[in-house]
C-alpha cells in the first residue's frame, strides 16, 4: 500500500499462523496471506493503516538476521512521517525472542506492538482478526507510550521482557509468570492500562553497533540428570563464543559441566545461566555443580529471563563487542523485575 502522511499506524507483516492456510496438496500449514489479507481480515479501522509485507514465515524459520531485519522495519516505519505506532504480526513460535530483540533496542517513546495467531487464518474460528484489532487499537493509545515493546494477544498486553510462549495451542498463548501482565483490552475494545514500569536504556544508545562480521554464535545447552559435557564442548567446537545453559532448579548443573564452563570462561568465551523452570529467579546457591559452583566459575546468572530471551540478549552483547564484563552487568540489569 501506498504511503500515509497523517497520523497512522504502520503494519509490518512478517508470517506465521494469523497468515496461514492449509496447503491443498501437502495438508500442511503454511504462512500464504499478505499483510493486507491479513488487515483485511480484522475489519475496518477507525485509523490509516500503512501495511509493508517483509515476510512470509513460519518464526520457527526465523534467523537472528531475520529479526535484525525486522527490527530495522521498525526503526525506518518510526521515522517516516505521521507515524503513531507499529504493530507486527509475527508467529508465536518465536514472537518473545523478535519482541525482546526489538525491545532492547528501541529508542523512541511511541509502541511497538507484536500480535498474531494460535488458529490460521483458514480456521472456522480465527482468532487473529480480534488481536490484530486489539494490537492497531493498543499501538494508538497515548497509555502505550514509554513502554517500548509489547505483546497483545488474547485480551492481554504484556510487556516483553520474561514473557515467553506458555500454551502450544491455546488462544492465551504468552504470560509473563514473574511480572504478570501490564495492560489489558475488553471485548468493546476499551482498553486498561497499570502503572508504567521504568525501562533499561535501550542498548542502541550505548553507541555501539552490531559486528562487521555478522552475528556472533551463540548457542543453549540443556541440562538433565546424568548430562556430560560433550555437547556443551561440541558447541565450543562450532565456533559458540557464547553459551547459554538451560540449567535445573535455581541454576544447577553438575561437576563435570561446571568444571568445561569454567575451562571456556577462562578462553573467553561468555556462559550464562538460565534454567528450565516456568517461574523464579536464577541464584547461585548449590556447590558440587550447582549454581553456586558455576558462578565460582565465572558463570553469569540471567535473573528472570529464561533461554530464549537470555540467548537474544547474550547473541545482541556480544555481537556488539561487549566485554564479558559489560555482559555481566547488563544480565544483572535487565534480568531484575523492573521497579514501578
């Protein structure tokens, strides 16, 4: 579609389910609606809406580039004239690790909204149409300012940071387990708004750009009982420099992982430490492999932010040129609830 000038929200469609149709040929599911299908599904806006088709994408099929890219849309549909928001419709696979990549590094007070689907636009009951409505409605209101990135979905708005995707296939497909959620949209489409919370310094505004050479590799470790070392040092081996460990509990792992993480620390190379449990802080309290053994080890815990999102903002530092200092600093930033 062609350019707006007056106040307008800009829509940057990406894929994924609120785009998808059954293929008649394979019966697999597959991301086929342009941006202005998928508008034209929500109905009639009360506001000009100026849609630009970046991808068509399963997220499961996203690269860090890819959200590089997307990130980059944004920034180009917040300088263009008249803008008031931007809402991107994105698969849910991946929505919580784009949204927190466009949230570390997003400068400007008006939202960025990301919405989409559980059920493809082909379903008998969609439920795309409503939260990319929902989405439009929340990236015009003056209450979504200073919030940087959010996602709508299902009558909720939440804010990125410790958000993840928390049902395979339910419509309430995010939650935010530490933080809850910050706003919400009615049925009329009225919409509620809690207390602000305050904001990290977005990371563009450190001065530091993104690696000549591309993204640095980063990479997530599982641990589970009776797990060894060697895929953590096959990571290494692939040339990771940095790691995330999606540990037990509080941050554990075990002696034989702890001690090739301190091995790595000592070659430069960055580990931090998440953990598999839906809710809760990372702490180093347990030795003899534990998180207290790994942090001994120079392991960096990443508070409320579980792999997907720690793993962003790892692969973000580093590819930044950020000392393993920095990191560290950083991670104890942003992985802390924020303050009201």
């Amino acid at each position: 579609m062609g350019s707006v000038t007056e106040d307008h929200v800009v829509l940057l469609a990406t894929g994924g389910t609120i785009a998808s149709r059954a293929d008649s040929v394979t019966g697999s599911t597959l991301a086929a609606d342009s941006g202005a299908s998928v508008l034209a599904a929500a109905g009639s806006s009360a506001v000009g809406i100026e849609v630009v088709d970046l991808m068509q994408k399963g997220s499961y099929l996203l690269t860090f580039e890819d959200m590089l890219g997307i990130r980059e849309a944004i920034q180009k549909a917040l300088a263009a004239r008249g803008t008031r928001g931007v809402v991107i419709t994105h698969g849910t696979d991946t929505m919580e690790e784009t949204a927190y990549l466009a949230d570390l590094l997003h400068d400007d007070p008006r939202p960025v909204v990301f919405t989409g689907a559980q059920r493809a636009a082909d379903h008998a009951d969609p439920d795309g149409p409503r939260n990319l409505r929902d989405a439009i409605d929340v990236a015009m209101a003056p209450e979504a300012r200073h919030r940087g990135a959010l996602i709508v979905f299902d009558g909720e708005i939440l804010s990125v940071p410790g958000t993840r995707k928390s049902e395979t296939s339910k419509a309430k497909a995010f939650s935010n387990p530490d933080l809850g959620r910050v706003g919400s949209v009615a049925e009329d489409g009225s919409i509620h708004f809690g207390p602000a919370r305050r904001r990290e310094a977005p990371l563009n505004s450190t001065g530091t750009g993104m690696s000549a050479h591309g993204p640095v590799r980063v990479d997530i470790i599982a641990i589970y009982p009776g797990a060894d070392a060697t895929l953590f040092r096959a990571a290494l081996a692939a040339g990771a420099r940095g790691i995330v460990l999606e540990a037990t509990g509080l941050g554990n792992a075990n002696a034989a992982l702890s001690e090739a993480v301190r091995t790595a620390i000592e070659d430069g190379v960055v580990v931090v430490t998440s953990t598999r449990v839906h809710a809760g802080p990372v702490r180093g309290i347990y030795g003899a492999g534990g998180g207290r053994t790994l942090e001994d080890a120079g392991a960096v815990p990443s508070g409320l932010l579980r792999p997907s999102q720690a793993r962003i903002l790892l692969q973000t530092l580093l590819t930044c040129g950020t000392s393993p200092q920095g990191v560290a600093h950083q991670f104890l930033q942003r992985g802390q609830p924020p303050s009201a």
